[in-house]
C-alpha cells in the first residue's frame, strides 16, 4: 500500500473537528447567523448548523483547514475594525452591518459566505418539518413523476 492509499486516522479526525469547532466558536458567526437567517433561531438548528459547518471544515485538505481556522479567529477583530462595535455585544442591526462589510473583503468574504451557506444547508438537511401522515388512499401512485427515483 503506498502511503496516499492509508485508511484516516480516526483520533486525527477527531482532533481536526475539535480545532474547527473552537475556531467556529471563537469566530461568533453563529451570532450572525442567527439574525441573518431565522430558522437558525431554533436550538435544534442552529446546532445542527454549528455540526455541519465544522465538520465540513474538518474534512479539508489540512493546508485549506488551517487556512479557514486562521480567518474565522481573526472574524471577530476585522468586525471591530470596520464597525467599531465587538461581535459578541453587537446588536442585530450592526450585525448585519457588519456582516455585509466583511462579506465584502477578499478571502474573508469568501470564508463568510461559505460558512454561512454551510450553515444553511446543515439546519436544512438536519431538521425535518413536522408533516401530518397521509391519509389512507393518498400515498403517490408509483414513478408520479418523470425523475421518480422509485
């Protein structure tokens, strides 16, 4: 086996989702995310989100993964540099502010709106919405529509 054909190893996987995890803390984008996107108001979401962003993250290359953690520990100081305002006092106005002006910078634009989708798509994928049972005799007939996977 050559060394590119090893399995992962599981403790350093571990410990990549647990240094994302610290940096996605330490960044407060979560603060931001729950004004900017409110289904991520929910507990249930918003750790599902917090979930899928770091191990998102977890699972780069480590050049990439260490990049990310750089830029989303230096998140909450560019904040205070274009707002004048800390993060984590921030009230939702300067909040969204703020998040649109770092959108707007090189590279930590990126990261943002990464994260940012990231988080949408993990509530999203996590968090089923409560729907009724069908009622008997309204099960869809079989293949009901051209791309039917079934």
């Amino acid at each position: 086996m050559s060394g590119g054909d090893a399995a992962p190893d599981p403790a350093a996987g571990r410990r990549a989702l647990a240094r994302t995890s610290r940096a996605l803390r330490a960044s407060g984008l979560a603060r931001v995310w729950v004004v900017r996107y409110p289904p991520l108001r929910e507990p249930e979401a918003a750790a599902l989100a917090d979930v899928h962003v770091a191990g998102s993250l977890a699972a780069l290359a480590p050049p990439y993964r260490a990049a990310f953690g750089v830029l989303l520990r230096l998140v909450p100081s560019v904040f205070w540099l274009v707002t004048g305002r800390r993060l984590d006092l921030a009230s939702p106005d300067v909040l969204l502010v703020g998040a649109a002006r770092l959108e707007r910078l090189p590279v930590l634009g990126t990261v943002m709106r990464t994260a940012g989708a990231l988080a949408c798509y993990g509530a999203l994928d996590g968090v089923r919405p409560a729907v009724p049972a069908r009622a008997a005799g309204t099960e869809l007939p079989e293949r009901a529509w051209p791309n039917d996977p079934r």
